[in-house]
C-alpha cells in the first residue's frame, strides 16, 4: 500500500500530515547551504535565524516565494531532509505526496513544485489548489451545492475563493499578504519615524501590537533599528495605532479580492455566501480585527477558523483519507 503524505510547501512554513501520525511537521521554509561543500547546514527555525547574517561560506535561503518554488535545488534539499524526519521515514519509503499549490499556478511552476517533491524523495505527487484543501480543513462543506467563501491568507499569498459542489466557481490570488504588510510597515517607519528596521523586527511589530481596526489598541513596543539620517543605532517605542496606519493601505487589495470574487459567482451562490459568511484561514487569521475589517469592507459575516494555521495541511489528510471531496480527478503522477 502506498503511503500517503501530505505537503503545504509555504512561503514561510512548511507542513507535513502523514496517515499515522496528522501534522507531523511544521518548520519555517528555510535552510542554510555551505557553498564550499554544498552541504545542508542547518533547516527551518535555526536556518531562518541565519537569513542575512551568515559567514561567507554560508548561504541562508528561503526556497518559496509567493506560494511557488523559487529555488528549486534549495527547496528539494529542504525536502529531503524534511522527509528523513523520524515519524516520517520510520513509516514509509518514497511517499506519495498531495502538495497544495496556488490556484491557476501555470504549467512551468507547476512542473517545478512536481520536480521539487519527486527530488525531495517523493514516489508520486499529484496537485490540488490551497485554497480548496483550506476550506476543506476548516471544516467548510467543500461538497455540498451550497456556496461557500473562504479567504486563506498565509505569509507571501492570499486565495479568496468560492466553492461549491467540490470544485472551485470563483477564486482571486493576492500577492499580498504578511509579508507584504510587513514591508509596509518597514516604509512607514523609515518615513515616519526616520527609523530603518528588519524584516524580523517589522513582523514582530506586526503580530506583537499590529491591528486592522480602529476599535483594537494593542499598546506600544520598544524597538531597535538605524537612524534614517545619521545612520546611528536608534530606539524607539512604536505604537499599535500607527502599525494600523502602516498596514491599512495594503489590506485594501484583500478587500478588492473578496468583493471581486462576489462578483464573479451566479447570484444563488452569492446569495448562499451573504447567507452563511466568509471563513478565513492561514497564519493572518490570526491578525487582530481583520476578520471585523473584512466585515466592514465587504458586508459579508467573518468567521475565523479553528487554528487558521494548519487548515490547509489538516485539509490535505481531509482529501487524502476522502478525496471524493475534491470534484476534480486527483492525478498522482510517478517520477
Ligand atoms: N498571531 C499572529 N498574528 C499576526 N500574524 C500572524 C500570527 N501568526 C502568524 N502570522 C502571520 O502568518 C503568516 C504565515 O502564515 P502561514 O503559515 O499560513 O503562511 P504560509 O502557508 O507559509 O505562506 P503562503 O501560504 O503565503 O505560501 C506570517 O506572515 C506570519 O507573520
Ligand atoms: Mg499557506
């Protein structure tokens, strides 16, 4: 019997279910290379530690961008060492894989992420959109002919999408998403406040005080960073309204995105997603207010899912043990 796995290669995480054991894995996208040796360093937490701040020899990537595999040798590296965790390899030899990829993701990366899971040790892999194994996972009824929403918006890709009958009716990618809000915040406090910080420091900024509405004060936050002008170490104290203000502009695009895939959908099912709501999912659910903006923006209900984080890999195991549940044919192809 083949053994069956489940892979959520994200931007920022990446995720592992396998028939034993669920969610396995969860590991920040990154690892380290010795460019001398070509050698894996280090893998995912202590690998993104290193982004930035590695000796010479020593090249620190993060493999996915947006969603999609950006450097292939890296990501299948990443991979392989990922499969040779315990509770996987104890278990089986050569996995057959479902990865999540983004919707409409064209035929040249689809091949890449193919090739990335058949290099990282994969036996077979076959490909189903994040944003329906999302919804699967937050527990939407992905089969049934009632129209539902959902909206995953995860570190580099947001997918809105409409489902119904197992297949997707509408849906909209979003190259905006944590990261991107991040980036917004690093502009706003070098315009601001004359104050150059990280990506790690903005990010920090983001979850630890970060709101997406005006009703949400998470207080204030000391940080260090460059002074602008001088150049010099700088430290100031940051304030939960004017990470709101940084962020607000950019959370517009998600807006646009949900009242453009209303609009895409037949009235019946339109109705049925006014009826019952939009579901959102991925790590920025998590995000303060936002499912309140949402509401605000677009009319429709928000309902945040149970752990936002793992909806697409518990998603994944969903359509792997049903995969009835996905309309279209699942095509395992074999290296
Ligand atoms: N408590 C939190 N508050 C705000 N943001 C959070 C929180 N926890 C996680 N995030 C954000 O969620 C994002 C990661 O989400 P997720 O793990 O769903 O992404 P991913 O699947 O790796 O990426 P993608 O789906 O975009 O390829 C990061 O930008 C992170 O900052
Ligand atoms: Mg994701």
């Amino acid at each position: 019997m083949a053994y069956m796995v489940g892979l959520d290669m994200g931007t920022t995480y990446t995720r592992i279910w396998t028939q034993d054991g669920g969610v396995v894995l969860r590991c920040p996208s990154a690892a380290a290379i010795d460019s001398e040796t070509h050698k894996l360093v280090a893998l995912g937490a202590k690998a993104k530690e290193m982004l930035g701040k590695t000796p010479q020899d020593i090249l620190a990537y993060r493999p996915i961008r947006e969603g999609l595999v950006s450097e292939f040798e890296v990501a299948a590296r990443m991979l392989r060492a990922m499969f040779r965790n315990k509770q996987i390899t104890s278990t089986f030899n050569r996995p057959v894989v479902l990865l999540a990829t983004p919707y409409r993701i064209n035929q040249v990366h689809q091949l890449a992420a193919e090739n990335t899971v058949f290099e990282g040790g994969a036996r077979a892999v076959a490909q189903v959109p994040a944003v329906f194994a999302a919804a699967a996972g937050a527990g939407l009824r992905v089969s049934s002919p009632r129209g539902s929403m959902i909206l995953n918006m995860g570190g580099g890709i947001s997918e809105i999408a409409v489902i119904s009958s197992g297949g997707i009716i509408a849906a909209h990618s979003i190259k905006v998403a944590g990261e991107r809000l991040d980036s917004a915040v690093i502009s706003y406090l070098k315009q601001r406040r004359n104050l150059i910080v990280g990506d790690a420091t903005a990010e920090d900024l983001r979850v630890s005080i970060g709101s997406c509405d005006k009703s949400i004060d998470r207080g204030s936050m000391k940080v260090y960073g460059r002074n602008a002008r001088t150049g010099l170490a700088s430290c100031q104290e940051i304030y939960s309204a004017e990470i709101r203000e940084a962020i607000t502009p950019t959370l517009t695009a998600i807006m646009k995105g949900v009242a453009a895939v209303l609009e895409d959908v037949p009235p019946e099912i339109a109705s049925d997603v006014y009826d019952f709501g939009l579901m959102l999912s991925g790590g920025c659910a998590h995000m303060p207010g936002l499912a309140d903006a949402i509401r605000k923006a677009t009319g429709l209900r928000v309902t945040v899912a149970r752990n936002p984080r793992d909806c697409v890999i518990n998603g994944l195991g969903r359509l792997i043990q049903h995969p009835e549940l996905w309309g279209g044919a699942l095509e395992y192809r074999l290296k």
